[in-house]
C-alpha cells in the first residue's frame, strides 16, 4: 500500500494514513514518524482547491478520532 504525504504549515510532512468523513466533511488523519506525532485535519475547498485547517473544538477532534477508531477497530488490537 502506498502512503501518500502532505505538509503542513508547521514545515513538518506527515503521511496520510486514513480519511473520515462526518456531515460531509472529510478528515485527514495524519502521522510523523519522525517525531511520532499524530493530527487530524479537516479538507475545505478554497478558490476551488483542497486545502487542509485545524479542527474547529477539542470536541471535533475527539468525535472524529472515534470514528476513525471504530471503523479500523479489527486493525487496531
């Protein structure tokens, strides 16, 4: 399976591991295996591009990392 990268502002590239997508959102969940971080962005179309911004609350963050918990729950154990 071939990962696909993506930069970010914080100059760092982070591979795209899954997708979620919520009320017609769709969500990048992301890791660096360089400094094991891990994130989750939101795609917004801006002048007709995808871009990438930070979740709006704490609570957006939490709701789509279940998500994508629950549907890679058979991979995760």
């Amino acid at each position: 399976m071939e990962l696909y990268t993506i930069k970010l502002e914080d100059g760092k590239e982070y591979y795209i591991i899954d997708t979620v997508v919520n009320d017609n959102n769709k969500y990048l969940i992301l890791a660096n295996d360089e400094t094991d971080d891990f994130t989750i962005r939101k795609v917004v179309n801006v002048d007709n591009k995808e871009c990438t911004t930070k979740l709006d609350s704490k609570e957006e963050f939490t709701n789509i990392l279940k998500m994508y918990h629950e549907k890679n729950k058979d991979g995760l154990k």
